[in-house]
C-alpha cells in the first residue's frame, strides 16, 4: 500500500488529525456525524504507527 493511501478519505484524516490536536474527545459516532467518516480506528492506528 502506498503512504498516501488511506482508508477513509483525506478530509476525514484531516479531521481526525485536528480532532486530536486540538485535545477533543472523540468517538466513532462523533467522526461519523461530523464528517460521515468510517473506520475511526483504522485511522488513528495508522497515525501512531506511520507519525507517532
């Protein structure tokens, strides 16, 4: 899989990134409702494992 593929679109990468840094507290329902995201998860994991 190449580095700039993901699972979910980038608009929702981009959101779980900021999502993140700005300290919220976020849920897979809260992804879903704000940007129709799916696998929440997935997302997060690949940030820890490929950014820290």
């Amino acid at each position: 899989m190449s580095s700039d593929q993901w699972y979910s679109n980038r608009s929702q990468v981009f959101w779980t990134c900021k999502a993140l840094l700005d300290g919220r507290t976020i849920s897979h329902m809260t992804e879903t409702r704000e940007v129709r995201g799916w696998r929440l998860g997935a997302i997060v994991h690949r940030l820890k494992s490929e950014y820290g």
